[in-house]
C-alpha cells in the first residue's frame, strides 16, 4: 500500500518545491492549501496528475477533520503559514489564525487520527538576531518581529504535544530561501522584478543586515532527509553557510542583470529590522545532508527562471 503524505501549504513557495520533489516517488501525495494570496496552483502544474489537491483552511478545524476522515493521511509535513514579516507588522490577526491556532488544529487532528509522524515547518527568526556565532538547535527562542513569535508559539504547541501526547513530531528550522516561484514580496523576487521592470529597488535602512541563503530545492532535500531518518521530538537548522549583507545581494542581482547601481532606493529601515540570522547545521550534517547548490550558480538560475516568467510575475504584482 502507498503511504499518504499529508502536505499543508502545498501551493507556496517551499511547500509546491517539496511536493515536486515527493510527487514523482512511491508515495500518495495530498496537498491541503488554503489558497491565500501567496498560494498558487501553478507552482504544481507539472505534478498535478500524481497528485492529490484539497482546499482548506487549517484554521477551520472541522474542515481539518472532514479531511483527515476522508484521505486519513499517514504522514504530515505543515508547511502552511503565513509568512511575511512585513505584513505581519501591519496585521498579526491572520498570523495568529494561521501559524498558531492552525498550527494546534492541525496536532490535534493529526494526534486524533494517530498520524505516524510529523514534520513542522519552523523558521531560524525564531532565535531572534545574532550578531555574532551561529545559533544552535538548543539556544533559547527570542522571537523579535511578530511574524517570528507566531512561529515559535507555534512551535512550543508541537514541542508540548510531543511531550504530553508523545506527538510523533520533529521540527525544522530552515535560513533564507530563495528560487523560483517565490512571492514576489520577499527580498530576492522583489529585486530582481523590479529590476526587470526599470523600477527603483527599495533597500531597508542602509541594507547592513546579513542573511543565510539556502536554495529551496536544497532546503526541501534536508527536509525529506529529516523526514526519513530525523529523530522524533528532536529539531534541526537547515542552513547553507552562505552569509551575506542585503546590499551585496541586491548590487550582485541588479549586475547580474546588466542594470545600472543607481536604481538602489534606500528606503526607512523595517522596525525591529533583525541584524542577522546564522544557524550552526552540524544535527543535519550528521544525517548526511550538505547543500549542492552554490549561492552563485543558484541566483543565476533564479534570475533565468524570472525572466523565463514574466507573465506570472507581473499577474503577482497585479495582487495586495
Ligand atoms: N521562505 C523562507 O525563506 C522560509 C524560511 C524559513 C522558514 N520558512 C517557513 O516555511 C514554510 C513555507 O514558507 P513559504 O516561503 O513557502 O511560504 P509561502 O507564503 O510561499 O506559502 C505558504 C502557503 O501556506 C498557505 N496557507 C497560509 N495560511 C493557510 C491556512 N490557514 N490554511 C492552509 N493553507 C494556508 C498559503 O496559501 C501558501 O500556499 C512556512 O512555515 C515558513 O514559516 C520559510
């Protein structure tokens, strides 16, 4: 019999990457996706026939359980959330529908349903910054933005369910990802559709901020090994070891695409802007994980991906 892998968040940026990557194995492969405005059904058009795709709200948890009776998946990988910092600052309402409430909708239902393992997508924000070293699975939580602090309540709900309920769970914590399909809302994406377009590219206070770049088809492959060999109740930083300061992104993406350094707008700095995040990844390491995708070659084929896909970057830029 195929195993069923319950994936939430299916149709976003990472979680269509991961569903591409385990659409083609053995498994039965369920997408759940609420479909908000970062959701898109095109991110799976080229596995929709080995596939299962179901709309729902995770937040609705009678919608949850309707679905878990009807497929009755034997695994969960929750990708689902809400996910930019920014509009978090503006509304954490939806935040704390999704990442929080959603979040404890879905243990519950995965617990009721005896779901033999669960992968819960968290993030390195919930650290808070660092300005030196790496941060390491153990170190405390000290979420600073409001998006962050949604994901480590999240979080704690799954750690206290693998404590009190014995939750089959494990919990990934992955740095800045960056490729194709992006939301053009997030760093990478914005500068390179902006530069595209001859528009100014807006940089956050004087872009001195670091940030660790993993590429997503490397990130989903951690995440499938942690999947498969992770140790239950235990957490995992999927980093890349690639550090770098805003700016230098932005000035390599706009070079790369030929344009003058002169389109940089800097524009008042995000508030709480975190300096920098950075995690030690040694825990995956050990599971015979390293990524494959150097930031270099990565970006290029990012930039190709966007201008190979206009069209879908500008009906993006059409949405709130
Ligand atoms: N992108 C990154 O760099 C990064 C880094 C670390 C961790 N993460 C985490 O990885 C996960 C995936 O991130 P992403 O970048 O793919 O995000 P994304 O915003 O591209 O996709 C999120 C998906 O979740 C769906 N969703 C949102 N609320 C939902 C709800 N209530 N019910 C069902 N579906 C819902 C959306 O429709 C969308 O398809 C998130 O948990 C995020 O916190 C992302």
């Amino acid at each position: 019999m195929k195993r069923k892998i319950l994936i939430t968040g299916g149709a976003g940026f990472i979680g269509s990457e991961l569903v591409r990557q385990m659409g083609q194995s053995k498994d039965q492969v369920i997408v759940l996706d609420k479909l908000t405005y970062c959701g898109d059904l095109a991110r799976l058009e080229s596995v929709k026939n080995m596939i299962k795709f179901c709309k729902v709200d995770i937040a609705d948890k009678e919608q949850l359980r309707a679905l878990f009776d009807k497929v009755r998946p034997d695994y969960v990988i929750h990708c689902a959330a809400e996910t930019h910092v920014d509009r978090s600052i503006v509304d954490n309402t939806p935040f704390i529908k999704s990442n929080i409430l959603g979040t404890q909708n879905l243990i519950d239902v995965s617990c009721a349903f005896k779901v033999k393992k669960f992968l819960h997508v968290s993030t390195d924000e919930v650290y808070g910054e660092h300005v030196c070293g790496y941060f390491k699975e153990n170190d405390p939580l000290q979420p600073r933005n409001p998006y962050a602090a949604t994901k480590a309540a999240g979080e704690w709900l799954v750690q206290s369910a693998v404590k009190t309920h014995k939750f089959p769970a494990m919990i990934v914590r992955p740095c800045n990802c960056y490729g194709p399909w992006q939301y053009p809302e997030k760093l990478i994406p914005v500068v390179i559709s902006k530069t595209l377009t001859d528009q100014k590219v807006p940089v956050y206070g004087q872009g001195l901020q670091v940030r660790e770049w993993l590429h997503v088809a490397d990130c989903c492959r951690a995440m499938q090994i942690i999947f498969r060999k992770g140790k239950t109740g235990e957490v995992y930083n999927i980093g890349s070891g690639f550090e770098q300061k805003n700016i230098k992104t932005v000035m390599a993406i706009i070079k790369l695409l030929g344009k003058d350094q002169k389109i940089i707008k800097f524009v008042k700095d995000r508030p709480g802007h975190d300096y920098r995040y950075s995690v030690d990844f040694n825990r995956l390491k050990s599971l015979g994980w390293k990524p494959k995708i150097p930031f270099e070659a990565g970006i290029k084929i990012t930039i190709q991906w966007y201008i190979q896909n206009q069209k879908w970057l500008k009906q993006k830029q059409a949405k709130p």
